[in-house]
C-alpha cells in the first residue's frame, strides 16, 4: 500500500530568481504592477505541476509571497500600521512599503523591523500591533486567490497560513495591549477565511505553528489551547472543511499532549530537528488524525539514506496505522534550492548525493512507494565513504589546547593600547564593509569568472573601483576606511572559493528576504586554507591612504551557518576547520600591516537551538570559542572589529562579550535599537556600533534623524565606546543614496563630538 506524501511549502523565487529580478524591475518603474503579477503566478503554476507530477497528496497553497508570509499574514488580518496606509499607495505599493520602507511624494516611513527566522538564513518581517490596531480579514485575500488560481489549473491544495498562535507570539506591540488580547479577533478572522476556503471548495486548511517548538510557558500554552478551542469549535459549526495543526523547525514537547486532545485532523511533526517528536508519538497519538510525518530535511540538500528513512516509516507505522501516516518535508523547501538538474558543471560523482527542492520530491515518492530500484541504487550510494579525510587538518585539531582560545592581554589593557595607537577621534566612523556594486562591478566579476578578460584587467579594474572607493571615503570625512568589497560576490561564497574542502553551484539560490537570495557553498570534505585569500586586496587598499584601513573576514560560525554543511561530522568539528583556515588569513593579515580587522559573525545567533537547555551544551559552547580560535594570536595593538546583523542578540549578549573582540557592530536600526537596554545592562565591555541606519531600504536618513539615533545610544553607552556606522554592508544600495546617507552620517558623528567639545 502507498503511504500518503506532503509537503510543507515550494521554493518561490524561480529556478533563475525570476520574482527577484520582476520585483527590482517593479521598483524601478520599468515593469507594471500586471506584469509583476503574472511572473508570479508563473512561478506558483511551475511549482503546483511539478509536486502534482510527482504525485505529492497534499500540495500547499499560499506559500508564495512578494516578500514575506508574516507580512502576507498581518495584510491579510489587515494589521497594518497607520502610517503605511497614510501613504495612500495602491495596496501592493503599500505592502512594499511596509517590507522595505518608502521614501517619495506620498510621504516618509520606514520599513517594519526584520528578524531572523527562528534557526534559518531566512528573514521575516515583524508585523506590529498597536492598541488601535483592529483585526479583521481582509476580503479579497491571496490566500483564497491563489486556491483558486491552483484549482482553475486542475490541481487541489491545501491552503496554508502562519497560524494565530505564532503570528501573535512574533508580533511586536507597541502599546499596553499584549497577543492575548487579539486573540479572539484573531480566531474569528481565520474562521472566516476556512469558511471561505471550504465555501469554494477547499477540503483542508492549515495552520502553520512553529512557534510551538520554543520553550512554551504555561501562560503561552494557555493561549493555544484558548486560541484551538475557540478556532475548532467555531469551524465545525460553520464548515466541514479538516484542520491540519503543522509545526517543524522542532519538537513540540510543551505542548504535544495538549495539541494531541484539541480536534485536528492532522498534525505535523518534524522528526529531523524535533529530537523527541519519535518518543512524542509513542507516547500515543490521536487515533483518527493524520500523521504528517516530516521526515526528508527541508534545510539541507544532502541525499537521504533510505535505509535509514526507511527504518523510521516502520517505526512509525508501529505507532500509527499506514492509513493515518503521510510522510512529508520537515519543514517549507523554501530554505533549499529548486533542482540539482541545472548544475550542469558539477560531476554526476558529486550531483548524485545532492537533492534539492524537486529531487526531494522524488525521495518523497520513491519512499511512499518503496520503489526497489531506487531503494537499490541508494544503497549503493551510501555504501561507501563519501569523504576523503585531510590527516593536517585533523591533527590540527586534535593538537588544539586551552591558549589557542585566549588572547592576551585581557581586554581593558588593549583597550588602552589601540587607544595610544590610533588616536581616533571621539565617536568614530566607518562602515561595515561592502560597496554598492554596480552592474559594471558584477560585469567585471562575470566575465573573469567566463574566462573573457585576464586577471590583469580583472585586478586593474577592481583596484580603479577600490581607488575610487577611497577617495569617497576621505571626501566624506570617513574615520576607518573599507576597500568596497569589490572583488566578492557573496561574504561566504567568496571565501569557500578559495578553500579546500568546498564545492559551487551555479544555480543554488535559495531566499534570504524579499528580493534577496543567497548561494550557499556546499563543505564537501574537511576544509583548510591553501594560499592567503584577501591580503592581496587589503595592502593595496592600505597603500592608497593614510587613514586605517579594515580588512574585512567573514567568521567561522558564520560561514559554517550561511553553508549547507555536511552531515557525517559534528557542527562544531567544521567551525573549528574553518577557524584554523580562517586564523592563517587574520595573522597574514596583521604581518602585512593591517592593524584593523574585521571577522564578521553576521549569522552567529543563526544556528542557535529553539530551547534555551541548549543553548550553552549544543551550540555556544563551540560558537563562542571557534570565533576566539580566530583572533587569539594577533598582537595587543592589532584591534578586532566583528558584525552582527538581523537577529535578536538581548539574551545572549553576555556570551558575545566573550567572543573577546575589541569592537562589535551590531543591526539595531529596524529593532528600534533595542539592543541598547541589554548592552547597559550586561555591562557590556566591548566597545559597539550600533546601526545607525536601516541599509535594506532606498531612503537616505537625514542628519537630525541619525543625531537621535546617537542620542538614544548614548544613553546607554559610554561615549568613548560608541562607534558610528550604517547597521550592515552597503552591496545592494545604490551609489548616490549611499553618498548621500554617508554624508548625513559623518556630519551627525561631527555634531555630537562638537556638543561635547572635541
């Protein structure tokens, strides 16, 4: 008998990041709202047909979005703060707005804060809730609209939204009024919308919760059982149409025997992160609900072992009746990239223990089938040992002790030391890194990659831009200069190229927020350096000037987190390979002159586990000191700066003060600069840069709006340690609002030295 399949959500930005290039030609005024539309409905057919020829059961709809489903979602429940509705936009100019911020005829906002979502590359935007805020669905809504659109092309879905549970846990409110008291409007808003669902045909309807694999208080149970309770009675009473309650990212151990009691007709469990979801089950399971069962990795583009896969489906099937179980995706296929069938320059002996978004669906099949060739022929695969081990790099490791991980001497005595030694002035400037890079820069890059210009044109062409770069730097009155990056198309991709142990794709691009997507490398083997990889860059730059100059690394951890990894070695054995191939670079830096470098950890909170009991065990206890590994050999006079960006850093900003860097630049313009209060709190000792401004939108921040921003800062940090800075690289934002937003930048850093007197 055929077991059932699902999956939890399709990659959406096309298999050429067609919606990236439609929506950046929509901003420009160079393509119609229409044609934006049709491209993407485009996009949601492609991959409506393609899980309805693999013979997917149960295919979701609404998982496409412009640019983010949280938005979608406080659109949909029409939670859209005032000031964007000011605007008078057409609805989806204002949806922009709200994702990116506005800056024209019809006013000034900027846009709603961005964070990260739970333990993935991926961004979401915070929808916010003030006290005057009315929730209500939104009539003509995409989410009918595009179970319509699926249905018109011949294919059933299940419609699939961000459930209230979550919705209102990651909201951000800015008045009195708290997620309980939006939650019956809540639940009447998505009663509605199943209503409608089921009116035009709908059998299925699911809640996506997987804010329920976070460490769940009683009161935030409460409000589940308070949300699911009202929700299932109201529904059965109106509609026939089944629920489905779908987590993933996760167990859901707070709250399983609770979930298990309420009346779905379905739940999904992740049983690739959700180390207790197998032991959940066993404890029992609602015997006529359906198991949606996520079995295939949703975040990692690895071959699965169905042996392995194969074992757990008997195991299952032992708890469940082979009726009740579908086996799915752990989480949405948005997090992987569309088909390994583009990679046309990797070898068949590396593409055949790859499996992307649609060779995942194969898996799926093969497994609900128990397809025998197949089973055969991934058995082979697996038979033997995929790696070849580096024995230098291995005793590397094993020959690291305690003082590979400590600098000396501690941090107040080099503080006085960089001090004497660069004499900067008082709230000091400079940016994160990278420069606009224009098509001419990208041209450039393209056509050394293809082969039609030499490394010498190459090389004369980035050194004119990095020339040009600096003399902006020094016009505009910039403390600490940056080279512009000109010469890297991505902060990791850059540095995998250029390391043993990593193989590249051409066409692996996943979604990192909005229009921005990311090509992660892929660690094959064990990775180690083999020749310095930005001193070249650095001294030249340095050359150029007499102000410091930064070199720019990207850290351990986060080349680790913004890779797909590999799964035969532990987490924490690969940052520490990374870090020693890292740590070459940082010490050819410093002997070359370079007395300011920067390892950026942008994506340190990245792979932070859910649960706070494991934080330290899983996670921390690794992160931390990978980052130290890097640094902990350079001399006192050599100051290290780090960036973090687009997470909530409060509740560990103890343990990055432990990273032992001298100055940490951090993203806090879009979270209203709430970092501020844990700084002063924690004591912070190191010195900081909060972001001054938001650098993913297009509007240029005044001098006076900057000048508040610094005054806030000040309030919580000590003068002499407050650095001033955009809040991330400056690659993606064009070349006059990036003057322009510099300009206003230096000249607020200038107004406070002057009030106090220096």
């Amino acid at each position: 008998m055929t077991v059932k399949t699902s999956v939890t959500g399709f990659p959406r930005i096309g298999k050429n990041r067609e919606l990236k290039f439609a929506c950046e030609k929509y901003f420009k005024g160079e393509l119609s709202e229409d044609e934006l539309k049709r491209t993407a409905a485009e996009l949601r057919a492609y991959g409506w047909k393609k899980q309805a020829e693999a013979g997917i059961n149960f295919i979701p709809s609404n998982d496409f979005s412009f640019y983010d489903n949280m938005l979608d979602t406080a659109f949909l429940l029409r939670a859209v703060p005032a000031r964007y509705k000011a605007l008078e936009l057409g609805s989806l100019e204002t949806y922009f707005a709200a994702a990116h911020g506005y800056q024209g005829a019809a006013g000034d906002v900027k846009a709603l804060p961005m964070k990260k979502w739970f333990n993935t590359n991926y961004h979401y935007i915070v929808p916010e809730l003030s006290d005057n805020t009315e929730i209500k669905l939104q009539e003509n809504n995409k989410v009918l609209a595009e179970f319509n659109e699926a249905k018109s092309l011949g294919i059933e879905t299940v419609p699939g939204v961000t459930g209230p549970y979550t919705f209102l846990h990651l909201a951000a409110y800015t008045g009195k009024k708290r997620a309980a008291d939006f939650a019956e409007d809540t639940v009447e808003a998505f009663v509605q919308l199943a209503k409608k669902l089921s009116d035009a045909g709908a059998g299925w309807i699911s809640f996506a919760e997987p804010a329920l694999v976070f460490d769940v208080s009683e009161d935030e149970k409460n409000l589940f059982i308070l949300i699911y309770k009202n929700l299932i009675s109201k529904l059965r009473s109106v509609s026939k149409i089944k629920i489905i309650l779908q987590t993933y990212f996760g167990d859901i151990r707070d709250v399983y025997k609770e979930a298990c009691s309420l009346g779905f007709d379905a739940i999904g469990l992740d049983f690739i992160e959700g180390k207790k979801t197998l032991s959940l089950i066993e404890s029992g399971f609602p015997k006529d609900t359906l198991l949606l069962a996520g079995i295939i990795n949703g975040k990692n583009i690895w071959r699965s072992d169905y042996q392995k896969k194969n074992n757990l489906i008997k195991q299952i099937k032992k708890i469940v009746p082979e009726d009740n179980l579908v086996i799915s995706t752990s989480c949405s296929l948005l997090h992987v990239p569309y088909t390994t069938s583009l990679e046309d320059k990797l070898s068949k002996d590396i593409l055949k223990y790859l499996a992307y978004a649609e060779e995942k669906l194969t898996e799926l099949r093969e497994l609900a089938v128990s397809n025998s060739t197949a089973f055969e022929a991934n058995k082979e695969l697996f038979a033997s040992e995929r790696v070849c081990k580096n024995t230098a790099v291995r005793e590397a490791l094993a020959n690291l002790t305690d003082s590979d991980f400590i600098r000396k001497p501690d941090f107040s005595e080099r503080e006085k030391i960089q001090h004497e030694t660069f004499k900067l002035p008082l709230f000091p400037t400079t940016t994160i890194g990278s420069f606009p890079q224009t098509n001419e820069v990208r041209a450039n890059r393209a056509a050394y990659k293809k082969g039609t210009i030499s490394r010498e044109d190459y090389v004369a062409f980035n050194q004119k831009k990095i020339k040009e770069c600096i003399k902006l730097q020094e016009e505009l009155g910039l403390d600490v200069l940056v080279h512009g990056e000109f010469e890297r198309n991505d902060m990791v991709e850059y540095f995998g190229n250029q390391l043993d142990g990593y193989i590249f794709t051409q066409k692996a691009w996943v979604q990192s927020y909005g229009t921005r997507c990311v090509k992660p490398p892929v660690i094959w083997g064990d990775v180690s350096r083999n020749k310095p990889m930005t001193v070249e860059w650095s001294v030249f730059a340095q050359r150029q000037t007499k102000k410091i100059m930064k070199g720019m690394l990207t850290g351990p951890v986060t080349i680790l987190n913004w890779s797909f990894p590999r799964e035969d070695i532990s987490l924490k054995e690969q940052a520490q390979q990374l870090a020693l191939a890292i740590r070459e670079e940082v010490l050819d830096l410093e002997k070359n002159g370079i007395k300011i470098i920067q390892i950026d950890e942008a994506a340190l909170r990245e792979k932070l586990p859910l649960r706070h009991s494991d934080w330290h065990a899983e996670y921390l206890d690794w992160a931390i000191p990978a980052f130290r590994l890097v640094h902990a050999k350079v001399q006192p006079q050599t100051q290290i700066h780090t960036h973090m960006c687009y997470s909530e850093f409060n509740d560990i900003i103890r343990d990055i003060d432990a990273m032992d860097a001298d100055v940490i630049t951090f993203e806090a313009s879009r979270a209203d600069l709430k970092i501020l209060d844990a700084l002063k709190e924690a004591d912070f000792r190191t010195e900081v840069g909060p972001g001054v401004y938001d650098i993913h939108s297009a509007r240029v921040p005044s001098v006076e709006e900057i000048v508040s921003a610094l005054e806030k800062m000040l309030n919580k940090v000590q003068k002499e340690k407050l650095w001033v800075n955009p809040d991330c690289g400056l690659k993606t934002r064009g070349e006059e609002e990036t003057r322009a937003s510099l300009k206003n930048l230096v000249a607020a850093a200038k107004e406070l030295r002057s009030r106090a007197g220096k």
